[in-house]
C-alpha cells in the first residue's frame, strides 16, 4: 500500500466520485478507477458500495478512512521534520539516572517554552544501551558520559562533571583504596562509566574491592553510605539533592578519576534542527548556572 494510493482513495472519499478526483488530481478518470480497484486488490476488500455512478464507502472503506487520514499527517510531518530548519515533532532524549535527576528539569522546561512544537519524551537508563538505542533509531539523542568512540556518532560536550568518594561522615581522610578500611563499594549495574572509573581507582591502588553492592538510584547510595555500607564515587552536583548530606564526607580525587565530560551524542545522518536547539539550550543554561556559582563564591 502505497501514499499515492491512500491520497487517490481520500480524494474519491472527499469529493464524493471518480469524476471530481479526477479533476481534483488532474489525473484521468481511468486513472483513478484502476487505483482504486489495484488498492481493493492488495488489501482484498471492497472499499465503496457501486449504485450506478454514485460511490459510498463500505464499512471497510470507512475504516481505512481514520488509518489513511493518519499516515498522511505522518508522511506530511516526517517531510517537514527533514526539511526544516525549525525544530518540531519529538524528540526522544535518553540520559544517565543522575543527568536526568540532577541536570535536566530546568533546561528542558526552558526548551518546552521556547519549542512548544517539539513534543520532548525523556528516558533514562544505562550509558550503553542509551548509545544502541541512538544508533537503532529509538532515541534521537542521548547524554552519557566519556568515553564515547562509535564513528557512527556526532558528539559535543555538554557537562563537566566532578565526580567525588563520599563515605559515612565520621569516616577519616580518603586518599588511595588503602585508606578504606571497609572494601566495599555502592555503585550501578557494570554499564556504569562511573563504576567503571570506580574500578579503575582501586586498581591502580592495587586493591582489590571486597564487595559491590548494586543499587538502583544515587538517593539509595548516599542512603547506604550514609549508614557505613561502604563508599561511592558520584558526580559531585548529586549531593545538592541530597537532603542528609551532613551525614556523609566528601573526598575528591586527584588526576583523570575526578573530572568527566557528559556529552550529547547522536546519529550523524540525524535531522539536525531538534537536537541542536537542545544542544544549544542546554549549554546556554549550564554557562548560567556555572556563571551564577562562580560570582556565589
């Protein structure tokens, strides 16, 4: 079933007859009587009811009415959608849990206002999979963190991340894993680049982590910390969130474990327009907030 058929169809259905949609798709009246019956013979139905030279719709016909009326609209926007500078239609976005919790409401609610013909779906998961979801097409666009290397993708920094250990309050001085008297670690799922980085910082220590406990949610970490379950590596912008943060000590790393970017990532044969006006709002509302903390110190 092809758009030109559902066009030619929906042109006998509004103006009441072969002879009209004729004139209306400047076509030849044959023309549109063989479109028609070549659609009845894919979908092995009878779409109009025959009395003499008058046409009515048959109650397959006024079925495929609502179905052809849609794909149309569809096929109108996606056009639209690739040959527009405008941003419009949705835009799936995927980022990390704390992105997603810590970074994003302001920025999207700015873009909702100045976009209001992007309808914005947002969803959250891990890094990896946020990257096979762009790259199948699930997603138009996703924020995960460094490294990001698949050739297939366009990149741009958005954040950077200070990413800290934070341990039980009363918990001492935290240079190296050896000053971790307890082994274990909170951390996500093994996706996690942050786990990852966490992994990385005790072996370079050449330690060992005795235990690592798989949490769900930064919230539910910093809970689990709090209570002398082990330690965490965060970004640092998580604990302004957390209500209880007297309850925990914060311990920043040295060198390349303590700094990340969070990028944007997304198809390079992707429609532009959307995703660089969020690109675009959401540095626009990082430079404010950094500029805002910078004249606060």
């Amino acid at each position: 079933m092809e758009i030109s058929d559902l066009t030619v169809f929906l042109a006998v259905v509004r103006t009441g007859g072969v002879i009209r949609a004729a004139e209306v798709l400047h076509r030849a009246q044959s023309s549109v009587t063989s479109r028609i019956q070549a659609l009845e013979e894919k979908l092995n139905v009878q779409l109009f009811l025959r009395e003499g030279r008058r046409l009515q719709l048959s109650p397959a016909g006024k079925i495929l009415v609502g179905y052809a009326d849609r794909i149309l609209a569809l096929s109108n926007e996606a056009a639209s959608a690739v040959q527009t500078d405008q941003p419009m239609g949705v835009l799936r976005l995927g980022a990390m849990e704390s992105t997603a919790a810590v970074r994003l409401p302001g920025p999207l609610g700015r873009f909702h206002e100045r976009y209001p013909d992007v309808a914005l779906e947002l969803y959250s998961g891990d890094p990896r999979d946020l990257v096979n979801q762009v790259l199948n097409c699930e997603l138009d666009a996703a924020l995960i963190a460094d490294p990001v290397s698949d050739r297939r993708l366009e990149t741009m920094a958005i954040y950077d991340e200070e990413l800290v250990i934070v341990a039980e309050v009363k918990h001492g001085p935290i240079t190296s894993p050896k000053d971790l008297p307890s082994k274990s670690i909170l951390a996500f799922h093994p996706g996690c680049p942050h786990r990852k980085r966490l992994e990385d910082w005790f072996a370079r220590g050449h330690v060992v982590p005795e235990r690592v406990v798989e949490v769900g949610s930064y919230h539910l970490i910093l809970g689990c910390v709090a209570v002398g379950m082990g330690v965490a590596l965060v970004p640092y912008s998580v604990l302004d969130t957390y209500t209880e943060r007297d309850r925990l000590c914060v311990h920043k790393l040295r060198g390349k474990f303590g700094r990340v970017k969070t990028r944007l990532v997304w198809r390079k044969e992707a429609p532009q327009a959307k995703i660089l006006a969020l690109s675009a709002v959401l540095l626009e509302s990082h430079h404010e907030q950094s500029a805002a903390l910078a004249q606060g110190q």
